[in-house]
C-alpha cells in the first residue's frame, strides 16, 4: 500500500513495570521485563523518526512510565524534536520534585488515573493500599506546576454506582477534562470480564449521569465518555481505524497499531530496533492486515459506515468470536452480535467473581482477591 497517510500519535509504552494491580489493565498477561525495555537513546531516535515521519503527539504510557528513571530525558528528546508531550499515569511514583524535573523537560499534559471515587474503592480496584490519596495529592501538585490535568476513570460494574462522586472529584481537583471509559475486555479486563461487566441498567444509568452533568459543568470540564460495546449496536472506530492513525510501542521495541495487537494470533510486529519506524508504518505486514477497507468481509465491505468505523475493533472480533477478521460483533448487523449481548447479560447476573489481579511473571490464576498490598513511596 502506498501514500499511507502519517500518524498523528505514538504511545510510547516505555515499561510494563507498575506498582499497582488492576484488573483490567489492558498490558498482556505475559509482562516484558525490565532487562528487556529499551534504552534511553533508543527512545530519543524512534521519537527523532516519529517526527520525521509526521506525527504530532507522543503519549508515554506503560505500565507506569514515571517507573523510568530517564523518563525526565525522554520528555525532554520528544519535546526538543517538536512533539507535543502527555504523560498517562498512575501518580503513585511521583512527587513534587519529579513533577518539576517533567514540567522543565517540557511535559505538557497529565492524565492521571482515578479507580474509584473513595479510598477504599480505589485501593481494593488498583491493589495498592494508599493510592487513592497519593493521587489526590498528585493531582494537587500537577496543578501547582501549572500543567493542565485530566482524570481518567476507568468505569465497570464494581465502581460505576460511585460515577457522581468521581465527577465531583474531578470538579474538586481542577482538572481541565475527565475520561470517563467503560473497560475494554482484552488483556487482564478480558480475563476480570464477569468480575467488570456492568448491567444494563448501570450502563444506562451512568450515560444519563454524564449527559446531565456535561451540561451542568459547560466551561467547567470537558467529558469524554466511552461506554462498553457489548451494549453497543454500532462498533467505534478503533484507534482510529487499524494502522490510519496511531501507532504503539512496547517496552521492547515492537511497534503495533494498537497496544492489545499482540493478542492476535498469525501477526508478526516488527520491532525498531532492526527497522525505520516509517519504513514499519508504511510497509509492515501487520499494519497492512487491517488497514482501509480491502480487508473486510461483509457485511462491512458495503457498509456506508465502512470509513467511519474502519471495522471496529479487531482484537474484539477475535476475543467474542474467535477471528479477528469478522466482523466487530459490537455491531448489530454481524452474525455473532447476539453472543456478545448474551455475554454481557449472563457475566453482569449475580454475583461478581473475585478479581485476578495483574501480576509480572506469566499468565494468571484465579484466586481470592488479596487485601491492598502497602508500598507507600
């Protein structure tokens, strides 16, 4: 495929290490090691081609990348070649000190991740006993250093009837923007999928509670809400449709369309350390499998939404169905779409099981939901 258009982002996961535990983490069950992570001058050349080849914004993720010591360097490199800089993170790991040594490199933006609206809530859901009130005052410094914040609230079946007080919280802590995104079942969430799947009703709930307090807080805060597609009847347009718009490193160096691609069985990623990030954009197999519409079965190939939603989501098709070539089952037009409907009906009935918390080292094992481990910082 030639003339492939440039990517706007990159998400730079620059380490799978994390301090806390959450179930739904989308990382994969089997966890890079920090031997394994790419250095720092790596980074500083993938971050030199990214510009070059067109994008704008780099977004340094994980697992928790202030787990990097260099992630101060990091900042500074993507910011000195032109690229505007977000920071995604948990907060536990940071403090005044770091916030200024970021803001200096040229950090722009903080997104920082809420579990709950309460203590107890947050650290039961993160594992990580003290971590609610380490981000509140996470959430406090960013502010004192002058750089715009937004909350991420990761909503599902065990926190959502808490969303008013969660919004409330986003209001208290001057955040420019809450993200208020329902799970997205790949990864650990997949594995946590009956523990997480709200009903409908909590769905329904939750998508009146944000519209109401959108027009409440107008100029206030800015919403961005994404709700489960298993309730769906139309799929999104995943990362901006496969290999369109973004691209996703892992800490090792494998570059994928999208940070659950790995989970797709037959695909190979092909890492920067043995080849030019645009020459894996425009010409790699694995971008190419899903990109535009050439790819699609029907009844997406006639689809007047076919360049709206690109398909939806592959990893999803593959996770309900089996293929990650069928169709999204999010939508109501596919064949397996009553499954996921079923799926969501049967795993939010009764009692949730007890999560299985993400864990370095190898595939999970259920097991009885352990007390917030105490590793205050």
């Amino acid at each position: 495929m030639t003339n492939v258009a440039p990517p706007l982002a990159l998400l730079a996961e620059v380490t799978y290490r994390c301090p806390l535990q959450c179930p739904y983490c989308s990382n994969p069950l089997e966890l890079e090691r920090a031997k394994q992570e790419l250095d720092t001058d790596t980074w500083l050349r993938v971050f030199d081609e990214a510009a070059d080849l067109g994008v704008l914004q780099v977004h340094f993720s994980g697992g928790e990348p202030t787990a990097r010591t260099d992630l101060d360097l990091l900042v500074a490199g993507a910011s000195r070649f032109g690229l505007y800089t977000n920071l995604i993170t948990s907060g536990v790991l940071l403090n005044e000190a770091k916030i200024s040594a970021l803001a200096t490199a040229g950090l722009e933006h903080v997104q920082l991740s809420f579990q709950d609206a309460e203590a107890a809530g947050g650290d039961r859901i993160g594992g990580y006993k003290g971590g609610h009130e380490k981000k509140i005052q996470v959430a406090k410094l960013v502010r004192m250093a002058g750089l715009p914040l937004t909350l991420n609230m990761v909503v599902h079946r065990q926190n959502l009837d808490h969303l008013e007080d969660m919004i409330r919280l986003a209001v208290d802590l001057d955040a420019h923007r809450v993200e208020i995104a329902h799970v997205q079942y790949y990864g650990w969430g997949l594995t946590n999928r009956a523990a997480l799947m709200p009903t409908r009703k909590q769905v329904e709930t939750a998508t009146a509670i944000v519209d109401r307090a959108r027009e409440r807080l107008k100029g206030v805060l800015v919403f961005d809400y994404v709700v489960p597609d298993y309730y769906a009847r139309r799929p999104k347009s995943c990362m901006g449709g496969w290999g369109r718009r973004f691209l996703n490193i892992n800490p090792a160096g494998k570059v994928m369309p999208c940070h659950a691609a790995e989970t797709i069985p037959g695909l190979e990623f092909e890492s920067v350390c043995d080849h030019s990030l645009s020459e894996i954009w425009t010409s790699s197999e694995a971008f190419r499998r899903f990109r535009g519409v050439e790819w699609m079965p029907e009844p997406c190939r006639s689809c007047d939404r076919r360049e709206i939603d690109w398909g939806g989501c592959r990893c999803q098709a593959l996770a309900v169905t089996g293929d990650a070539g069928n169709t999204d089952p999010a939508c109501e037009l596919s064949p397996n779409h009553h499954k996921m409907l079923q799926l969501a009906e049967v795993e939010s009935d009764g009692p949730p099981p007890a999560f299985v918390y993400r864990r370095m080292g190898g595939a999970p094992r259920q097991k009885e939901a352990q007390p917030a481990r105490d590793e205050r910082l």
